[in-house]
C-alpha cells in the first residue's frame, strides 16, 4: 500500500452469496466459529445477489470504521475485530518475511459494504458479507492465500463464499480451528446447465438471527445433535458424489431433505423457531407436484433460515417452471417487476409473492 501522500488508499471488491445444499446449523466453539457438522454448498455468479465493499485506508484515520448499507454499525462487534486482526496478523507477518507491499499497517480503515438484496432475511447476507470484507482487507494490506478461515470467523458461512462453485466447508477436528476451511469440490463450468431460482416471499429482518437460533438448537434439540452426528457425514459423501455425477435427481433429493431436516431441526428446538411462511409451504407443495406430473425430479427448493425459497433446477427447464410459478403466484398488485433474472446461475427475484 503507497503511504507517499495523504489521500486514502482504497481498494473495492464483490463477494457473491453461497446457498448450502447440506446446511451448516450449530457451532462446538462460539468463539472461533467451529460447526458441529461440515456443509456444502453452491456459490451465485458474482453479478447476481452480492456484497460490495470498499476499503479506504489512511494515516489521517483516528479508528476503524465501518458502514454498512450506508448506516454506521459497531466496529468493536467481536467478529469485525476478528477479522481486521487477523488479516493485520497476517500482513504483518507478510512484511517480517521482507514483503514490501504491506506498509502502512497501523493505519486505520473506513469500510463502506452494500449488499444488493435484503439483508439478514435468510439469503445469506452474512457470508457475501464477511467473504467481501475479508477479501477486500486482504486485498488493501497485500495479504495472499486461503483467507477461509479468517472468513469463518466473521460469519460461518462466509467461509464458502471465498470459493466459486461447489464448495465444502469441512467441520475440522482441531481446537485451534485452523482445519476448519473452505474447499473447491468442483468449478462454477462443471455443470453449466444447473440453475439457481432465487423467490423472495419476504425481504423483512428474520426475527431471529442465524446466530442465536443455532444456539438455541445446541442447546436443546436431540434431532440436531443426531443430524450432525448420524445423518451428514453420509449425506457430504452422498452430494459429493451427486455433483461429481451431474445426477439431478439425487442432488435434488438430498438438498429438498436436508433443507427440511434443517427447518425441522429448527422445529425441535425449545422454544421452537419457525423460519418458513405459509408462501414457503406452498412452493414447496408446488415443487412436489411439479416433480409428480412429470413422474420425476426436475425441481429442487432449499430455504435458509427465512422464508425465501432457493430452487434449483436445469435450464431446460427455468422456463416452464416460472411460468407455473408466476401463475400461482402473480405479481403484486404495484406490477412489481417479478423477474430480474440469475445463476449458479439464473435468480428470479420478486419483492413480496
Ligand atoms: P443472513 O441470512 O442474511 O445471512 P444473518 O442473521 O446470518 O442473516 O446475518 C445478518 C447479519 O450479518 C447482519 O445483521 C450484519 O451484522 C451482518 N452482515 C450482513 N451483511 C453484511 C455486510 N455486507 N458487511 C458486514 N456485515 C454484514
Ligand atoms: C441456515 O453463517 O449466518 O444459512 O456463523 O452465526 O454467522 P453465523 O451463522 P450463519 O448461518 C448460516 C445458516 C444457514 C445454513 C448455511 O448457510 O449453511
Ligand atoms: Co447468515
């Protein structure tokens, strides 16, 4: 980073959003933010829904700071914290090593992050988010390599979304969580025909944030515990290999159940939290019925924890399939543009269905 002049040094990078297709829901360290089972999943096209940050870093900066959607957030929040130190750990270590690039590292930074869709209402705003912050930190203090791990520590799921296409984020089995990473299963161009439809039943807030939902469900649901234990470690295997297949149905299949073992787990915790509506029900009927007239499976939904629903399904058949979708569910009454169109791939995007 030049220092010769007192204008900041800014640097601007996107992050796109990942859906898992094998849920990650529970941690074994809160702190380092180490899950209680290893996930999958797809990351979007980097044009589609995403984070877009820019960091400006200058000696004239008192503190840190930082904006998000144009509104000023707390940057002692700890995993903010986290993630400046440890890129700053790692250009300082960069620098010991006798690499120029990294000047200036006691100089604070502005950060300025906007995310193009609804924030916090289960489209995944936290892992484009912290993926983007984390990578744009790095890129500004001229730090290199896998930055999954610092990722991980700003949102679990932002882990995946420093990868492009299929991607696993492996639990790890070591205390300092310096197993727990992201890795590449196969590219964005290994199956060019998979699409990804994004419905928007609601856009508000989730009421409950993934944070603290998931530590309701450690501390109080048996299915949760048997989930992570008994039934992903197959499934990792089951969907690695479905991938690696291009087999649509058994790739459908397994992310439809793992979505429901997930809201069900959400169901089995005391209290119980609910993030599906009843507009998510029904996509999922739809998407059962769609499968059954055609006697096999085309259509696959997946609902992070908000109502939204994630299909996946092949292009040939991205036509029809919102053709059915706009006639059971039409445009509001203000004609809001129903379709913006997206990938792994196509997303369609609708204010309220
Ligand atoms: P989501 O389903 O959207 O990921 P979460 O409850 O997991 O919802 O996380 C939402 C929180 O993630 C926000 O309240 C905010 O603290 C953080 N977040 C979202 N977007 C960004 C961003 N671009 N930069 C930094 N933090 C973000
Ligand atoms: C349902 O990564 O948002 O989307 O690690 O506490 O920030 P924190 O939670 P977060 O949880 C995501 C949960 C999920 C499933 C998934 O993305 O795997
Ligand atoms: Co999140």
């Amino acid at each position: 980073m030049p220092e010769d002049n007192d204008n900041p040094y800014l640097v601007s990078c996107s992050a796109p959003v990942n859906i898992a297709v094998i849920k990650y829901w529970g941690k074994r360290d809160e702190d380092l933010i180490l899950p209680i089972n290893s996930s999958l999943s797809v990351t979007l096209h980097q044009d589609q829904l995403k984070t877009t940050t820019t960091v400006a870093v200058s000696r004239l900066f008192k503190e840190d700071r930082l904006w998000l959607n144009g509104k000023e957030e707390d940057i002692t929040h700890p995993r903010l914290q986290s993630c400046l130190r440890e890129i700053r750990r790692l250009a300082r270590k960069r620098r010991n090593d006798g690499n120029p690039d990294s000047a200036g590292l006691s100089h604070k930074v502005h950060i300025c992050s906007v995310n193009n869709f609804p924030t916090a209402a289960g489209l995944a705003s936290s892992a484009a988010g912290f993926a983007c912050l984390v990578y744009s930190l790095a890129q500004a203090f001229g730090v290199e390599g896998d930055l999954s791990g610092i990722a991980r520590q700003g949102s679990g799921s932002a882990c995946r979304s420093m990868y492009g296409g299929f991607v696993e984020w492996k639990m790890g089995s070591r205390e300092d969580g310096k197993d727990s990473v992201a890795q590449q299963v196969e590219p964005e161009s290994h199956w060019p025909e998979l699409r990804i439809l994004v419905l928007v039943a609601s856009a508000k807030r989730k009421p409950i944030g993934s944070t603290s939902g998931m530590q309701t469900s450690v501390q109080t649901s048996l299915l949760l515990k048997h989930r992570a234990e008994s039934v992903v470690p197959r499934r990792m295997d089951e969907m690695t290999e479905a991938i690696r297949r291009k087999d649509f149905p058994a790739f459908a299949e397994l992310t439809m159940k793992d979505s429901n073992q997930f809201h069900a787990s959400c169901l089995d915790t005391y209290p119980p939290i609910f993030y599906l509506s009843s507009v998510s029900q029904q996509v999922i009927h739809l998407v059962h019925r769609y499968n059954r007239h055609y006697g096999e499976t085309r259509v696959a939904y997946s609902f992070d924890a908000g109502p939204n629903a994630v299909i996946f399904t092949s292009q040939q058949h991205v036509p029809e399939f919102v053709q059915v979708v706009q006639h059971f569910f039409p445009p509001d009454a203000n004609g809001e543009d129903f379709i913006k169109g997206l990938p792994v791939t196509d997303a369609v995007l609708s204010e309220e269905l």
